[in-house]
C-alpha cells in the first residue's frame, strides 16, 4: 500500500437533508476507513444490520441508544465507545440534536465509499 495523506478538515461531506444526516469519509484504505456522522435530530433510527465490518464507534457529541448484539439497549454518551465485531447485529437511535459520532471500520466500507464524493 502506499502512503495516503488526507485533509480531513476538507473532505466532501455527503448530505441527506430528509433524513438530516452529514457524513464524511475522513481517510481510508483498503483495511481501514474513518467517518464521521452529523446527525441533526433526535429519533433518526439506524434499524438492526450487520456487515462484514469491524466497526468502532466513539461518540464526540449527544448520545444515542445503542442495541447490542446480545439483544440488550445500552444509552451511550460524549466519550462513550462500542466495538462491534464482524457480522454482529447492532441498531441505534439518536437521543440528542446535533448528536456526532465517529466511526472505523476494517476493512474499508467499499458501500460508503461508492456514495461519497471522494477525491
């Protein structure tokens, strides 16, 4: 692999004004991807899925309730952090205005990446 070098004050955000929802791809590879998530209302639902993924969530702002692969709901705040494990289903729900979340995934979300506008 080579050396990648990202601006990541200045990557394109993706709007989805409906839902009111931001996300940005702040720097990937084939192994790893980080984003970061903008969501604007309380109530937005991420419904239960999985993927092949390993993710890590940290969130920076608001909170959310999260569902767990275990079935059990669990509220997260600013500082709070999740890993989920490949192929592990997981859900959540926006609690707070202007919640914002950061999420790594590995290997690279190649799904993301198609419906972002990247340099």
């Amino acid at each position: 692999m080579d050396t990648k070098i990202f601006d990541v004050l200045h990557q394109p955000v993706r709007h989805d004004q409906e839902a009111g929802v931001d996300s940005t791809i702040l720097a990937w590879s084939d192994n790893l991807m980080l984003m970061k998530w903008q969501f604007a209302h309380k109530g937005y639902v991420i419904p239960l899925h999985r993927h092949e993924h390993e993710q890590l969530t940290t969130i920076l702002k608001g909170s959310m309730r999260v569902t767990l692969p275990d079935g059990s709901v669990r509220e997260f705040h600013a500082g709070d952090a999740v890993c989920f494990a490949p192929n592990e289903e997981h859900g959540l729900v926006i609690l707070e205005d202007d919640t914002v979340a950061m999420d790594v995934f590995s290997p690279m979300r190649a799904d993301h990446l198609a419906r972002h506008t990247c340099p």
